[in-house]
C-alpha cells in the first residue's frame, strides 16, 4: 500500500479517535441518578467581575450516591455559587448552610429515564455521523490521489480500509451507548 493512502487512514484513524472521544464526553454529561461533580461542569460563577467555572472557586464532592458538596474557597462565594446554580439549569436545588452548599440530586423517574436514553441515542447518532463523514472526507483524499500516480488498486485497497476503520469506530460508538443506556435504566 501507498504512502501516501496510510497517511490519509493514520490521519482517518486519529480524527475518528476524536469523534470518539467527543461522544464518549457527551454521553458523559447525561446524568444518570447518580451524583457526579461533572454534573456542575457547565455551571459559571460571576468572580471578580468575570465568569468563572465552579471547580475553579470551590471544591466539588460526593460524599454519597445522591449528594453535592460544594465548598467554596472563600465565603463570600457561597451566594454567588448558589445563585449560578440556580441560573444554570442543570436541575438541582442549592441549600445553603452558612459554609457549603448542598444538592440532593433526586431519583429518575421511569419518564426522564426514557428520556436521557432518547438524548444518548441522539449523541450516538452524532459520533456516528462525524465518522462517517470523516470515512466521505478521506475516501474523496484516495481519490486525488490518481493525480500522483497511485493505482486504481492501491485506491481501492485504500477505501476498503477506511470502511474497515469506519465499521469499527461505529462499533465502539455503540458500546459506549448501550454501556450509558444501561446505567440510565439501572434503578
């Protein structure tokens, strides 16, 4: 095989990673009843007039399966980071004791169970597409490849492997779909 065909499969091969490692990020977002600090990933504090990510001005703990601690570095925050909380939508109620916040993250009823699955599906599909269109993206590199004299063989080889490569990165995208789905309907 051309040179030229395994750099365009290397380069394939690291962009389909990505994809990868990109749904695997999202899927990661998708809560699944229990408490994880990632949930308040997305949540942005107003410090010192500029916005600023939670785990940048306090610490983040689960001290149970269904609870957030919240500590901030410094007290005056407390306010400010409830607020965010409550600004940010991601579902939870901040109680504030006077020195950190807490969150019981409730139980998933059977309804939003079936509606996080419905969102890791759509995820799914998204890594999905990126790999395919990564597949069209190389395919059309082989391609232009006959300009600098690779064989019709060669290109042909070329593009049965990056179906090859496609078919797999697809595979491990389902695995870690089914690996979410599962701990979403896990009660």
């Amino acid at each position: 095989m051309s040179d030229l065909i395994k750099k365009q499969l290397n380069d394939s091969k690291s962009l389909m990673d990505k994809a990868v490692d990109h749904t695997d990020a999202e899927l990661t977002k998708i809560r699944a009843g229990k408490a994880m600090p990632s949930m308040l990933d997305s949540v942005m504090v107003e410090y010192y007039g500029n916005p600023t990510p939670l785990s940048q001005v306090g610490s983040i703990n689960t001290p149970d399966p269904r609870t957030l601690v919240v500590q901030p570095w410094e007290k005056s925050l407390l306010s400010k980071i409830e607020k965010a909380i409550v600004d940010s939508n991601v579902g939870l109620n901040p109680q504030n004791d006077g020195s950190v916040i807490r969150m019981n993250v409730p139980p998933l009823t059977e309804e939003r169970r079936k509606e996080l699955v419905k969102k890791v599906k759509e995820e799914a599909e998204k890594g999905r597409i990126a790999i395919r269109n990564i597949r069209k993206d190389t395919n059309g590199k082989i391609q232009r490849l006959k300009s600098e004299g690779v064989s019709e063989d060669e290109i042909k080889g070329g593009e049965a492997e990056v179906q090859k490569l496609t078919d797999s990165y697809i595979v491990k995208v389902d695995k870690l779909a089914e690996i979410k789905e599962k701990d979403i309907m896990t009660v």
